[in-house]
C-alpha cells in the first residue's frame, strides 16, 4: 500500500497511528451489497436490490470524504457496510494498515473502537427511555470502563459539543431538540475515541441555523480530536462547505471522484453536473426552471445494460448502452486526482464527445 | 419600593445551584402524570383494598365460610349476623366473599405474571432475532392461536383435570401466546430503531443490547397489556370453576359461589348476584387501570 502518492498533509502525528501518515485510514475494495427479493411459497430469491455495486476508494488521514447521490443510491446502505451492521457480499475493508475481519487483520472490535457513526434520525437514534447521560455512557462501560469513569468521560464529552451536563445529563431525549439530540449522538460517536467518523446524513434534519451551528462543532471536533470524517448529505452546498474531497454516487456505482473544488467547479460525469445544475442560486434571476434531471433513477433491482446513467442521460450515444464506462483504478490514483466513469471523459471511447487520444489528460 | 419589587422578580434564583434541576427518573415521571388521574387512582384504590381484604380474610371476616347451617338457608342481605345473607347451604356469603377472592385473585394475578414472564421472554427472542427463531416460537404461538380461549383453557383444564395447580398451569399456557405476541412485536419495532444499530456499533454484546435498550421499551406495553388480561384471567377463572373443571365444590372461589348460587337465582335473586358483581367490578377496575396506565406509560404524552 505503499505505492499511494498522498498529497502531504500536515496532520499531527497520532499516537494510534500504525502505518504511518501515508497509509490512507480507510480504504474499501470492491465493496459489494446485494439485498436478495424473497418472494413465493418457499421463499426463493427472485432477484437482487444492487444496493452497493463494486465500490471502491480510499480515505486519507484527516480529510473529510462527502458523500453525495439522490436517495437510494445506496450511500446509507455503504456506511453501515463500513461499520459492519450489515454483513457485506464481497469486499474488503483495510483500516490503518490492517485488513477488518481477516485472520491476519483488526479484529471486529478494534474496528468498532476505531470507527463510529452519527446517524441521520436523531430522535431514533437515542434510547427513548435512557437519559442522555447514560446513552452516552453506554459505549465506554460496554468497553470495560468502570461506571464511574464512564459517566465522567460522558460529562465531559456533553461539555465538549456544548451542552451542559449539569442542565442535560439528567434528560430524556424528548426533553430536547433537535440540534440538542444531533448533538449527544455526536458526543455518543465520540464516547469511544474513535479515529473516523461516518456522519450519515448527521445535519440534513435539522434546521438551517442549527445545522450551521453543528457544522461548526464538527469542524471544531475535528480539529481537536485529530478525526477523519466520511460526510454522506444530499445537500450539495453543505459537502462542499465541509469536504476535501467528493465522490458521487448513483445506483449503487462510484461515478465521479476528486477533490471539491474540481468536482464542483468542472463537474466530468454528466450526472454530477445535473446534480450540481439543481442546486438553488443565491440569484433570483438564476433560477432553476427546468429540472435538470427528469424521473426516478431506473430500478437498481435491474440496472440498465452499460452505463446505468444512460437511461437519463442528455449525451447518451449507442457506445454508453453496450459498454460500462471505467471509472479509472482509484486505489492506484493519488488522491488529488479527479476522476468520472463516463465515456465522454476517456478517449478512444466511441463516444462523439470522447477526447482525441493526444488530448488526453 | 417599586423598584426593589421589580428588582428581585428580575434577579435569577441566585441560591439555586445548577445540579438542582429537576432530576425525574422514568417511574418518577409515571407516577407524576398518574396522580392527577383520579379514575384510575380510585381504580388502583379499590383494586388494593380488594387485595387487603383478601389478604386479611381471617381477620375481618364474620364467620366461619366453610359453617353450614341448614337453619338459614338463602337469606337474604342483612338477616341477623348476615351482612350479605346466606347460600344454599346456609353459609355467610360475606366470609364467603372474602374467603374467595384470595382463590379468585391469585387465579387473576399469578398467571398472568407467569405468562408475562414466559411469554415476553419468547416475544423479545423472536422479534429481536427475527427470521427462523421467529418463524418457530410465533407459528407455535399461532397454534394455539387458532382456538378461542376459553375452549382452550376448557380443553387443557379438563385434561388435566381439577384443582388449583391445574387451573393455575390452564391459565398461564392460555395467557402466554397473546403476551407473546405483543412483546414480538414490540421488540421488532424496537429492532429497527437506530439506537439498537449505535450499541451495537459500540460492540456491545447481544444480551446487554437486550436488556439496556431493548427490554425497557418493550417494558410498557407488555405490562399495560398484561393488566388487562388480569381480568381476563380472573373471568376464565371463574368461568373454569363455573364449569366444575376449576377449584372442587367446598373451596370458597367466586366463579364455583355464582355457579352454586345460580340455582337459587328465582329464591334470592340478589344474594346470587353478589359474586358476579366482585368479579365486575374487580375486571372493571383492572380494565381502567390498564388504561391509565397505558397512558401515563407513554413517554411522549
């Protein structure tokens, strides 16, 4: 795994760090969830939801991943792969160095440790009947702390995303809003000392000045606590205000990959552009009349032949029926590039649009 | 003086130290919305006077329940020493009362806890492990299911045959699949629940998920349910002994006293009715104490 070319980063030297600051934290190869369709007298499989299709990347120390895609286009469906609350089909997951689940690698726990997750509902994600306190607490006494460094360790991480364990311990979740509630899920992720953290959808319920507060508390955290973070949102504006890197999702497949600024300045994928061209302006006089994107995705039960994009796509030719576009190997790639798997982008492709093999960048 | 009065209503309780807030444990919080309640206060009064009285039969009641006296046969309310008359073999129907409620209660209690028990254990292993185990326990469940209660508790009592421990073992197998049933699926909403998803993300074990975040939710209903089947309990009960496949003729058991008395009904109407109305009322009682506390169980009210 040596042969990545990270962008240096000067991030602190962790003293949980095994395989050094160019050993990517997390790196997920041909993850693969099919969740089979039982139907008829004997329950046979009828067929396959492709809910994650053979994906594949990298997460640096330190950055910030987003995620982005419609609904259903399985990011929710990744993250608890990565967390391991759904069993996988095929794949593999190296954290630091360390292959998750091998004879040889981390064990399950080491990676729970290590690993956390915010979710997006977060008002069914704490215990209705537990005060705050002790949801927070929970993670820590389940790791062998005892009850009362448990609960200190709990108090002190109220006080770190800002509530006040003398006025808040002692709640229930109903007692508190929402922002309040997003806020001791994310002192619950960070009751474990985790080293990356999943935040699915951690700020889309929330209202927008309470999602820039907490937006700013992750930043803050981040800082503080030396975290990577895996960003999944559907809100475009919220990813790039936080992220070091993009990738795109649809139907289950990694479309486009690169830094931020390069994603949203000079979208490849005709669908990141589409996404990108919803986005509501500042400008009143720029706005959106049409949408860019007509219907639903396509069913990922049975994804369209070649590109799955093609069914909606504006550019489509016969080459995008017949042949799946490559997205590019991004394990081997280093992280500042930016890659789409559209035939448009890679020349000698068939496509009319396709760049002249000169060209090629 | 104005002043000083707007003065100390704007200055914040200063003495109040910040740990002082309001510290309300969940029970707290039931009982703090069901002292207002006052049906199902009245209810969970009358349902512990009924069980005091029970309990204390020896010491508060008139006369011997099981002293015939071929004398005084039927009387009605009021004659002489007898506050609720007599039956058809002359014995105090007060004493008779008092003595038959412990029989009837425990039949209404004793199950119902057992089925609780039992059944809420089977209901959270199927709806938390779901597939094959909930296939098993629930089609079993379903089994029994299929017949009305009280044919089943019929069936099984009078293939067992009489008796308190009979009856008390008729009852709970009856009890146990609904219980089961409500705790299935409480525990397979529960299930769904991301809560459940970050314990386990924090690499807790399967029995301490079940008991710090599941059971404490699947906790209410199943206790708010298995009150009311309480009354349930003590109608089959009765019901059973009605039928003579209950506890044997010289027990004092409201359920035998109605059937014994029945035949009397055209001599002394009233007097036969007595045993009736307890096990009414005590249903009653137990039915709208369930109710109340459904409510004041439900977290979000």
């Amino acid at each position: 795994m040596t042969d990545h070319m990270m962008t240096p980063r000067t991030a602190p030297v962790d003293p949980r760090d095994r395989g050094g600051p160019a050993q990517p934290m997390l790196i997920v190869d041909g993850m693969k969830k099919y969740f089979p369709i039982r139907a008829g007298v004997f329950n046979r499989k009828v067929a396959e939801v492709k809910a994650v299709d053979d994906v594949s990347f990298y997460v640096v120390k330190g950055e910030t991943l987003g995620i982005v895609g419609e609904s259903g286009c399985g990011k929710s469906t990744l993250a608890r792969l990565l967390m391991h609350l759904i069993e996988k089909d095929a794949g593999e997951l190296i954290l630091d160095g360390d292959l998750v689940g091998g004879s040889t690698g981390v064990l399950l726990d080491g990676l729970r440790r290590a690993l956390q997750m915010v979710f997006q509902d977060s008002s069914s994600s704490l215990n209705p009947r537990l005060p705050i306190e002790q949801s927070v607490a929970y993670g820590p006494k389940v790791q062998g702390a005892s009850g009362k460094s448990a609960k200190a360790q709990a108090r002190s991480l109220m006080e770190k995303v800002g509530l006040n364990p003398n006025l808040f311990g002692q709640r229930y979740p109903h007692e508190l809003s929402g922002g309040q509630k997003q806020r001791v899920n994310i002192a619950r992720a960070l009751a474990l000392a985790p080293r990356l953290l999943i935040l699915d959808e951690a700020v889309s319920a929330l209202d927008k000045s309470v999602e820039a507060q907490v937006l700013n508390l992750l930043g803050d955290i981040k800082k503080q606590l030396n975290l990577t973070y895996i960003f999944i949102s559907h809100d475009l504006h919220v990813v790039r205000y936080i992220s070091d890197r993009v990738m795109v999702m649809y139907l289950g497949q990694l479309v486009e990959i690169g830094p931020a600024d390069q994603i949203y300045e000079a979208p490849k994928h005709p669908y990141t552009q589409a996404l990108l061209a919803c986005r509501l302006s500042m400008d009143p006089e720029a706005r959106v009349d049409a949408a860019p994107l007509a219907g639903d995705p396509p069913s990922p039960v049975s994804p369209p032949s070649g590109c799955r994009f093609h069914t909606r796509c504006a550019f489509v030719e016969d080459v995008c029926k017949a042949k799946t576009p490559k997205l590019g190997d991004v394990l081997k790639l280093s992280a500042d590039k930016h890659l789409a798997a559209c035939h448009m982008v890679h020349p000698d492709s068939g496509h009319s649009r396709a760049p002249a093999h000169a060209t090629a960048a | 003086m104005t002043d000083a009065v707007a003065d100390s209503s704007l200055r914040p309780p200063a003495s109040r130290p910040a740990s002082a807030v309001r510290v309300r444990s969940y029970w707290g919080s039931v009982w703090h919305r069901l002292r207002y309640d006052y049906v199902t206060l009245f209810c969970l009064v009358l349902i512990i006077a009924i069980v005091l009285t029970a309990v204390f039969a020896p010491l508060i009641s008139p006369m011997d329940p099981y002293k015939s006296s071929m004398a005084h046969r039927l009387r009605p309310i009021g004659y002489h020493n007898y506050l609720l008359g007599t039956d058809e073999q002359g014995r105090d129907i007060l004493s008779r009362m008092l003595y038959g409620g412990r029989v009837s209660l425990t039949m209404g209690i004793l199950p119902v806890a057992l089925a609780t028990i039992i059944g809420g254990l089977f209901g959270v292993v199927a709806g938390y492990f779901g597939g094959k185990v909930n296939m098993l326990i629930m089609r079993t469940m379903d089994v029994f299911f299929a017949f009305p209660s009280v044919l089943l508790a019929v069936a099984i009592s009078g293939s067992l045959g009489g008796g308190i421990t009979n009856q008390l073992l008729t009852l709970t197998v009856v009890l146990i699949p609904p219980l089961c049933r409500v705790a299935e699926t409480a525990t397979s909403q529960v299930r769904t629940m991301d809560f459940v998803d970050a314990a386990r993300s924090t690499g807790a074990s399967t029995l301490s998920i079940l008991f710090t975040h599941v059971l404490i939710n699947v906790m209410s209903p199943v206790l708010v349910y298995a009150s009311t089947l309480v009354s349930v309990s003590i109608i089959l009960a009765s019901g059973l002994s009605f039928l003579g496949l209950g506890v044997s003729p010289p027990t004092a058991d409201w359920g035998l006293m109605l059937s014994t008395l029945r035949q009397s009904i055209y001599v002394q109407p009233i007097v036969s009715a007595i045993p009736g109305v307890a096990i009414l009322i005590t249903s009653i009682a137990f039915n709208l104490l369930s109710d109340g506390l459904r409510q004041a169980m439900d977290v979000r009210a």
